[in-house]
C-alpha cells in the first residue's frame, strides 16, 4: 500500500413527516464512497407499525454493488443508517461490514462506527466477566454489545450509549439507531468529524458536509465533541458527556481524506488545500515553467503553489475515471502497473519543462517515484516535489490506517536520501508548525508525524 486510508463514513436519517429515507442513504453514502470502499450496508426501521423491525442490507463492495435496485426494493422506513468500510481492525471481510444489528432483551439497535479504539481488549475482558460469550474481531461489535447490555440496566437507549462512551478510550464518530431515536457520539477530542444537517422535517448526521448536499440538506452545525445528540420524533436533545479536553481534529481530513467540497469544524477543505500549497511555495520556492497536482487531492494545492509562487498552474497527468478498486498487488512490477493504468502523463505539457509536482504524502514511496520516471521519460526537464505532509514516523492509534514503521521510507531515510531514492531533484515537506496555519489555526493531531498522541496509547491494552 503507498497510499493512507481512512476507516470509514457513517449516515444516519429521520424523516418526521414519515418519509420512506433508504434513497436518502443511498446518495449519502455514495457521497462518502471515498472514505471506505471495501463494505458498506444500511439499517432501516419504521417509528410507526412494525415499529422494532429494523431490516437490513449489507456486504463487501461499493455503493452501488452492494445497495442494488433489487435488493433495496422492499426495504423502506422513515429513520435509517449507513456505513461505508474500509478495514484498520478486523478482516476485511462481509461479515465485518456495517452497521451491526443486534436484537437483546428491551428491543434493538443498530450501530455505525468511523474511528479506531484503543481499550478494545479491556471492553471485551468486562463483556466476558459479565458472562457474555461472543466472538469478536471489531471494536465496533465491542461498543455495540456494551450499548445493548447497559440498555437492559437503564431507562433509555441514551443514557445507555452515555455509559457506554464513557467507557471508549479512542477516536469515534458514531450513529446509532433504535426503532424511535437517532443518536449521534463524537469523541470528546473531536479526532473524526460529524455534522448534522436538516432537509424540511428530516434531520441527518453525516461524517461530511458533502453528504448533506448530496440529499438537497442543509448543514446546521458540526456535532460538538463529547456530545450526545437525540433525534426523536419531540425534536433534538444535546448532551455533553465529557468536556474539557483539548481538541485534536485529525489534519489528515484537510490534507487528504475529507472531499473537497466538504467543511469540516468550519474549515473548508478546499481553502485548507489552497493554503498547503501556498504554504510550501514559501518555505521551498524554485525556478520552473509548470505546477502540477497529482490528482485528486494534490490538484488544489499545486493550484496554492501556483498562485503563490508565480509559475503557471497546468496538468501533467490524466486520470483514468473508470478505475474501480485498486487492489494492492503482489508484486512490484504489479504495482508499478497499477499507477500507469490510473494515470498517465500529458507528455505535450510537461516535455521540456521544468516540473513542481505536488502531493499530499509519501508513504513508501513507490508511486511518487513511479510519477517521475514517467515525467521525465516524457520529456520533463526535471521533477521538482513538494508535498503537503510531513514525513511520516509514528503510528496512528486513531483509525487512519498508517503502515508499520518499517513501511514508512521517512523512517528508514533521511529527506535527502529520500530525494535520490524517488529521482526527484528536489524535495520539500510540510512542516509541522505549519500545519495549524493550513486549518485555519484549529487545534489538530499531527501525532503520526510528531509522536504527539492527545490520547496516549495504553501499553496494557
């Protein structure tokens, strides 16, 4: 893998006026595709009638294999949520894809989970000790089971996720739904983003703004961390279960992970990009006749470089629009096969120019080595790079899928070297005092580049 991936995105709607919601998710989670592209499924209910009979749909594959015309055609209901997949913890497999329902003694619930925890060992230990015999492989199945043994033991589904929560060490963003309520957590740091929007009578929580326009919404505010948001059919209850924690929105959501035209904390994405580039035009200038993004997420802030700098913004490469999953292959020349078939250079642009090519990160370093050997078989004069990211040197506990240190080619290699190993003849980074400036001076975690953890891991987990 030489790309970050995010874990997942989750959806969830109430339509108060009774509307049938399940096209609703369809389109949000067509919109969040790029968060998690290996499972994704939905949960419906209705609040009146079968009231309790949350019927589902779920399995590996995008969007639109899995949630098929054919297969959504009797499904229907007024509240309902949503998940797209990609796997941090757990296999990557069907069976591990979202939401999870579960039926117990006081009814049912359904749960969607983006984020990573970090005391899962210690939540199934107490499962265990209560006499719960399971067999889980995500931590989501953890907090879903905590929800459904504290619900036996209190007087709402609220104050049973209140329980639960405040129990969870680690980032999370979570909709859960029971066959009368919507309810959205967001951890108390604020590490994975969630909105909430409203379209006539429907409330909706979304992982991203994006989600919101893509079902005709309209955003009303970004889920506070530590809250606890009710939708019932009376209206919204917030409550805080925790405060008083440092925010650490993850600035991976700006660099790479959230689309474009998402807002995220009140931080437009595309801005955050535009300032990246602008930010490495001032701290790595150099002479060149073109500045190119690698497309998608370094397209906007090669523009930033651009504007910055002077030297004419252009493109240097197509990007083929019909290339589905990309599949990590077994070997290198695979691999390498694999880059030309997603882009190839525009060799009338580049040949006899000299090139600024921006990214977002370097993680081993294949495909930005890759890009500039094709750059300059096509006639590039030279490859000058500049990424968005500082060097990659810690991991990341929170639920962005960073490889193990012996993957990462900044932790085996000076910039230097890094510089000689992918061909370019310069190299630049973003620092990472720079990067609260790209956010618009938000508090973030940048701990996968500093070592810096808001939640420091738990060496007994």
């Amino acid at each position: 893998m030489d790309e970050i991936k995010e874990e997942c995105g989750v959806f969830g709607i109430y339509d108060l006026d009774g509307e049938n919601v399940v096209p609703s998710v369809y389109y949000g989670l067509t919109s969040l595709q790029h968060r998690g592209q290996e499972a994704c499924g939905l949960a419906v209910s209705k609040t009146k009638g079968e009231r309790g009979n949350i019927r589902f749909c779920k399995n590996a594959g995008l969007v639109n294999e899995v949630l098929r015309e054919d297969t959504l055609k009797d499904m229907e209901g007024d509240i309902a949520i949503g998940h797209v997949r990609y796997s941090t913890t757990g296999a990557s497999v069907a069976e591990n894809a979202q939401p999870l329902v579960l039926s117990y003694i006081k009814g049912s619930l359904a749960l969607a989970h983006n984020g990573n925890l970090m005391n899962t060992p210690r939540l199934k230990w107490e499962l265990i000790q209560n006499g719960a015999i399971f067999h889980t492989t995500t931590d989501s199945e953890v907090i879903a089971f905590h929800i459904a043994r504290e619900r036996v033991h209190t007087k709402s589904v609220e104050e049973a996720v209140e329980n639960t929560v405040k129990k969870l060490k680690g980032a999370y963003g979570l909709v859960v739904m029971s066959p009368r309520k919507l309810i959205a957590v967001r951890d108390p740091y604020g590490l994975k983003p969630l909105c909430l929007g409203k379209r006539g009578n429907a409330y909706i929580i979304a992982s991203e703004t994006c989600a919101l326009g893509a079902v005709g919404a309209e955003f009303v505010r970004d889920i506070r961390p530590g809250e606890i948001l009710t939708i019932t059919r009376d209206g919204i209850h917030s409550r805080q279960f925790e405060e008083g924690k440092k925010r650490a929105h993850c600035i991976f959501e700006y660099i790479y992970f959230a689309r474009l035209d998402s807002v995220l904390d009140g931080v437009n994405v595309y801005d955050a990009r535009i300032r990246g580039g602008r930010i490495l035009a001032k701290h790595y200038p150099v002479e060149a006749d073109l500045v190119a993004g690698v497309p998608d997420s370094g397209v906007p802030a090669a523009k930033g470089y651009a504007e910055e700098s002077g030297i004419p913004f252009g493109f240097a490469f197509y990007k083929n629009s019909y290339i589905g999953r990309t599949f990590i292959k077994p070997t290198q020349k695979e691999r390498e096969s694999g880059v030309r078939l997603k882009l190839s250079v525009l060799a009338s642009a580049v040949k006899g120019k000299r090139i600024v090519l921006v990214d977002d990160s370097i993680v081993r370093g294949t495909t930005i080595a890759n890009l500039i050997h094709m750059l300059k078989k096509a006639g590039a004069l030279e490859v000058h790079v500049r990424i968005c990211a500082p060097p990659f040197l810690y991991p990341c506990y929170y639920g962005t899928d960073v490889p193990s240190n012996d993957q990462l080619i900044a932790s085996c290699y000076s910039t230097e070297e890094i510089r000689k190993l992918i061909g370019a003849d310069s190299l630049g980074y973003m620092k990472n005092e720079y990067l609260e400036e790209m956010a618009e001076g938000l508090p973030v975690c940048k701990a996968c580049f500093d070592g810096n953890y808001p939640i420091e891991p738990d060496k007994t987990e």
